[in-house]
C-alpha cells in the first residue's frame, strides 16, 4: 500500500510539473538568434538636406522642409562620423545618418558654406 501511495505522488507531482513547464510562455526569440544574445532591433538608415541651425559639443541640429512644415532633426556626431566641409549655423548641409534607440546619429555629412546655395 505504501509504495502505491508513493508511486502515486510521484505521477501527480511529474503532472502537475509537467503541466506548469508547457503552460510557462516562450521567450520571443528571433529565428537565427543565438540564446542568451538580446534581441537588438534593426537601425534605419536615412538622409535629408537643409540649413544648420544649431551646433553643440556632440551634435548639431539642421531644419528640414517637411511638405509645408520646417521641421528641426537633432544628430549626434561620434567618432565615425565623416565631415566634408566646416558646420556653420546658416550653412546648408546634406546629412547620411542612422536611427538607433531614437537618437539620429550622422553618418556623413557634407556642408556648403553660407554663400553657395542650392
């Protein structure tokens, strides 16, 4: 009788493990992703024209037509970064950058200087 008792226990204890173990939500893991890496998502790439209106230490902001609107972009300057020209307020300027958790960080930039215009 005893070991009925305990072969019982056992088989409901291996259930209900069982059970718990299927019902516990899979990690969103990407296809192809090795385990233990963190999922990082894609960066998107972009490029705009427009007059300089702001340079600080790290970065520089550039105003952009945006169909009627003039919109400001913020970018962030990195030791990647390529610079054609000298950043100038006033200057216009052509911006290759990347998108990476919200910050836009220049890629190239090329500016012409105060005097030429497009």
């Amino acid at each position: 009788m005893r070991i009925r008792t305990i072969l019982t226990l056992a088989t409901l204890f291996l259930a209900c493990f069982t059970v718990a173990a299927w019902s516990a939500p899979l990690t969103s893991q990407p296809l192809g992703q090795p385990f233990g890496k963190p999922y990082e998502p894609a960066t998107q790439n972009g490029s705009v024209s427009g007059k300089i209106s702001a340079i600080g230490d790290a970065s520089f902001s550039v105003d952009v037509k945006k169909s009627q609107d003039l919109v400001t972009l913020r970018f962030l300057i990195d030791d990647t970064t390529r610079i054609d020209g000298k950043l100038e307020v006033g200057s216009n300027a052509t911006v290759d950058y990347r998108s990476d958790d919200g910050n836009n960080i220049a890629l190239h930039v090329v500016v012409q200087s105060a005097g030429h215009s497009r």
